[in-house]
C-alpha cells in the first residue's frame, strides 16, 4: 500500500510540475506562428526573373501556399506575439507568374531594420 501511495503522490507531483510549466509559460504570454526566414534574401529577388527555384533557396520551403488573383502564392512568416513587450512580425508573400517566375511580392516587419 505504501508503495501505490509514493507512486501516486510522484505522479501528482509530475502533473503539478508539468501544469507549472504550462502555466508559467502562458503566463509569460509568448506564442509563436510560423517560422524563421532570412530577411536579408528579400534584397535579392527580381520580379519577372527570380525563380520559384531560386526562392526556394533562398528562404526554404514556405510556410503556406495558396492562390491569390489566380497566380501562386508562397508565404514565408514569423509572428512572435507577447502578452507583455512588443510582438515582433515579418512576412514575405511571393507571386509568381506562368513561368513560374517572382511577378510580384511583399515584404512587411515590425522588426527594426
């Protein structure tokens, strides 16, 4: 009986523990969507030249990818946001033409520069 009692008060204690955490965490009141990408690559694409390829390359894979005005679109995005301090942003959206070529793009960031 004694035994069944320290296990169970060990996992009442790693539950407490756990829900610590998690509370904490919360509380701290950081989230984070998306992920990380080289501003500095933006710089670097050409409209009517740069290639789904070469965008590839430069930032990875995107984040999510859709259809806007009919053409594909790829958006690579960080959004940090805090319960206290300031939310940091950045977002890239790439269209790309027939060829598959940059046809137009938008860069955005809360991030100082």
């Amino acid at each position: 009986m004694k035994m069944t009692r320290t296990r169970s008060r060990r996992s009442a204690v790693a539950l407490a523990a756990v829900a610590f955490v998690a509370v904490a965490a919360f509380a701290g009141g950081c989230a984070t969507v998306g992920h990380e990408f080289p501003s500095s690559g933006v710089t670097q694409i050409r409209m009517g030249q740069t290639t789904q390829q070469q965008v590839k390359e430069l930032f990875g894979e995107p984040w999510r990818t859709g259809v806007e005005d009919g053409r594909p679109t790829w958006t690579y995005g960080r959004y940090r946001y805090r319960l206290f301090g300031e939310t940091q942003t950045k977002d890239l959206i790439v269209r790309f033409d027939e060829q598959n070529r940059v046809h137009s793009y938008t860069f955005s960031t809360t991030e100082p520069q």
